[in-house]
C-alpha cells in the first residue's frame, strides 16, 4: 500500500469516525483533532480514540529527543527510541497514517506483526517503537479495529438507590442523575421497569438528572454500535407515610416511615428521659428512643407536638419503640407549650389492662405491696407489677412503701419479663407512690406471749399447712396476714 493510498484510507474513517461490522468495531485517531500547538511536547500524553481505546506517547530509550506535534505534516513526530502504544480490548488491527515528510526508520512491536503501516495480532495493548539513530516517523492518524462483544462496554452510572417523603404534604420529588461511564457510548434507559434498548427508552450521551416522584426503577444500559453493555437497575422508593402513633405501632418490626402528626391529633410529651421521649397521642403511646443531641432544645412535659419525622418501628420486648435512622430529622417536627389544651394526666386503667398501655403514663389503684426495695412487688387480683425507679428520681419523691400497704402508682407502662414494670416519673404536682390504706393484718407474734399458733390454722400462700411461720404472707384462720 503507498503513502498516498494509506492517506486516501485513513481520509475515508476520519469521515466515518466509527465503523461497525460483525462483531468488529474500527475507530479513528487524528493527530491534528487534538489542537495540539506547533512544537507540543506528547511525552507521557494520553488520548482517548473511543470509550475502549487510547493512543499514549513516551520518550522510551531517548531521553534527549522525546515525542512532539508539529504542525508541518500534521502529525507526531517520533524519534528512535521513542514509542508509541495503543490500549483497548481485543484489538486485531492497527493502520497507521503517515504525515508529509516522513521517514524510513523501522518500527518494532511489542506483540503481533507489523508491516508497511498495518499491525496484525490479537492482543489488549500494542507498543510501536521506532528504530534507527537518526530520523523520525511522523503518526499523523491511527485506525483501530477490534472485537467487541456484550459486557466489554461498561454499564451507565446510575444515583445509589434510596428510600424518600416528601417534605411537607405536597407531591414528593427528588432528583437521580444517569450518565455513560465511557465517552462515545450511547445510554438507553427506562423509567418504568420495562427492557431498555433503541426501541424502548431514552436515550442520552452525557450525564441528565431526571424528577422522580413516586417509586421508580430504573433501568439502563450502554451501546456503541451493535455492541452493549451490561444492564444496570436502581429502584428509588417513596417511603410510607402514617398519620398516627397507633398506625406507626402496626407496621411491621424494622419498618422505616414517616410519623405525620397534625395538629387534630393532640400528641403530647409525656416525659422525655435524656432523649428517650415518650409521646401520646389521640390512638396511644410510643417511646421516641433518639440521641439526646438530636432534639435542641430538648421537649418538655405537656408540649404539643406536630409536624412530622423519619424513623424505623420496633417492638423492644414489647415496647413499642420509634427508632431514629440516617433519615432521621427534627427539621420537620414542632415541639410548643399547649395553648387551651388541658394538661396531660396518667390514664386510668385496671390492672388486667396494663399490657394494652405499654410506653404510656398510667395510673392503678389500690395495689398491695409484696415485698421492698429496689424492685418493690405490686399485686391485685392475681396481677402482679414491678415498682422500678427507671428514670432515677430523687429519693424525697420515689418512698418505697412498706410491705401490705396499699398504694396508687403512676408511671410509664414498660413490658419486662414474666412480670410487668410500672416506672414512676417526676412530674410537678403529682404524687407517683401514694400510700391509701393497709393490705393486710400484721400479726407480732414475738412480742405476744400468749399467742399460740396450735389454736390456729395457718397456710403458706401454695396452700401448704404451716406448724410455726416465720417472716412473710401467711393465710391465717382464712385471712390473709402479714407475720413479722
């Protein structure tokens, strides 16, 4: 092939830019399409001929005389020592185009076999060295052609998948972008889970940003030619919504969504333990369990609350819990003193209700004291309770009573074990333990002599007759008594 039927050809691809045709992909490289300036120092430069192929330059073994453009020929000037390497994938095939001007000087590579301008060979990376110690070849253009199959291409760039709400009542919107990971490929992509392909989607050669308001998957793949990438997919979904405490306790354990609390629902703050907030609403109660750093400032008893917030449910042992995540915000949620509302009051309830009012402030009457200390027992009809000082109160307002005392207690309902807690808070005004009457009879039979226990029928509470007691809860001629 002469100088002049090499340029003819090489003419012909810079026209066509890319080639494809069975399974072959042929693309171009033009020095001057580079705007390099007369004299421009190529040693160590890169250039992209397409999404899989480049073209570099390096001094080699000649330090002294390196690789440069000039503008007489056109082309790249490379003297002995110095080299030239072409990257890709699978290449088969590599012209090279001369400048005006050109020399004679043998050209070696690394890989493959070369002849009058035209590597052959199979190979990802072919290096051209120029021989001889005078002269220069002059690259004015390369033409490569390589074999291209499905997956060589790499997929689109796709935003990472997240879950979102909108941030007030309106439409949701968020924004994903899609671009090519390979300049000079073409992207496909859908928005409505179907196959993307010429036919079927949009397409786009640099990066878009696309609106999303509802959850949408996205599918997208990259073509060059006949020749396509892998298929990449994002599903971005809108996270659900609840409009109450008792709708958030209903989801499923680990769930993530968005509490809405409008004003009609009248949540209020309970008590708030360091972050650990627990709230009520018209429906029920729900242990807010965040960072104290998260609220500024911190919420009170009795404010109101409205707005909303992110966070996931779960049931700790039978607490009904919100958690906070990374979506998590207090942006959104408004903590204020009520205005005509009436202050908030533990509830009343009976003993057997307890279980229904796990995190809420709850009040029972008239519970007899088992035993004291630090996990004081609480009984009536058959239904027994921990007095536990959870929230650490001062010692002047948590007075643990004495045993076969009676009492009314309030505090928060929390789910422990085989037997319940109730955890006293401190509130102004109200009086957690209250002592209202005697359980029992006492009976001090140490300090009477002429108590007899044989004119007596006395059972330990298994129902088991009993010769001569000693400290605790006795049936005594029917009655319950406590002995001393």
């Amino acid at each position: 092939m002469t100088m002049r039927h090499r340029l003819l050809t090489f003419l012909f691809a810079s026209m066509i830019g890319i080639a494809a045709q069975a399974g072959n992909m042929t693309v171009t490289w033009t020095a001057s399409n580079e705007n390099l300036g007369n004299g421009a120092d190529v040693d160590g430069a890169s250039y992209t001929i397409d999404a899989l192929t480049s073209v570099s330059f390096a001094a080699g073994s000649n330090s002294l005389n390196t690789p440069k453009y000039y503008t007489s020929g056109s082309a790249v000037r490379l003297y002995p020592g110095n080299t030239m390497t072409v990257s890709g994938m699978g290449i088969t095939q590599i012209v090279l185009t001369f400048g005006d001007g050109d020399s004679s000087n043998t050209i070696s590579t690394s890989t493959g076999s070369y002849s009058d301008g035209t590597w052959m060979g199979n190979a990802n990376d072919v290096t051209f060295t120029v021989e001889g110690s005078s002269k220069h070849r002059r690259i004015a253009g390369i033409s490569v052609t390589y074999t291209v199959t499905d997956g060589t291409l790499s997929a689109p760039t796709l935003s990472a998948p997240f879950t979102f709400w909108p941030n007030t009542t309106e439409t949701p919107k968020r924004t994903i972008s899609i671009a090519p990971s390979d300049a000079g490929t073409t992207v496909y992509y859908t928005i409505d889970g179907s196959n993307p392909s010429p036919a079927n989607g949009t397409a786009i050669t640099a990066k878009k940003d696309i609106t999303i308001n509802g959850t949408t998957t996205v599918r997208a793949i990259a073509m060059l030619g006949a020749n396509t990438s892998d298929e990449v997919s994002a599903t971005y979904t809108l996270g659900e919504t609840v409009n109450s405490i008792a709708a958030f306790k209903r989801l499923a354990d680990g769930t993530e969504a968005r509490l809405f609390l409008a004003d009609a629902m009248n949540a209020r703050v309970i008590y708030n333990n360091n972050g650990e907030v627990y709230l009520r609403d018209k429906t029920g109660a729900i242990c807010l369990f965040m960072s104290s750093n998260q609220f500024n400032p911190q919420p009170a008893h009795n404010q109101h609350v409205a707005g909303w917030i992110i966070g996931k449910y779960t049931n700790y042992k039978g607490l009904p819990e919100f958690i906070s995540t990374g979506n998590t915000t207090t942006e959104y949620i408004l903590f204020a003193d009520p205005v005509s509302e009436p202050a908030t009051e533990p509830l009343d309830i009976e003993v057997e209700e307890f279980g229904a009012y796990y995190a809420d402030w709850v009040q029972m009457k008239e519970l007899e004291v088992e035993n004291s200390g630090n996990n004081t027992v609480l009984s009536k009809d058959g239904f027994s309770y921990v007095l536990y000082n959870k929230f650490n109160i001062p010692s002047e307002i948590y007075v643990v009573p004495d045993v076969g005392k009676l009492v009314n207690v309030s505090g928060i309902a929390i789910p422990y074990g085989d037997k319940d807690e109730i955890a006293p808070i401190n509130i102004e005004g109200y009086v957690p333990i209250e002592v209202v009457g005697d359980a029992t009879s006492i009976l001090s039979p140490a300090s009477d002599e002429e108590f007899e226990w044989y004119d007596l029928e006395v059972f330990n509470l298994s129902g088991q007759r009993v010769s001569i007691p000693t400290t605790g809860f006795y049936i005594v001629n029917g009655k319950k008594v406590f002995i001393k």
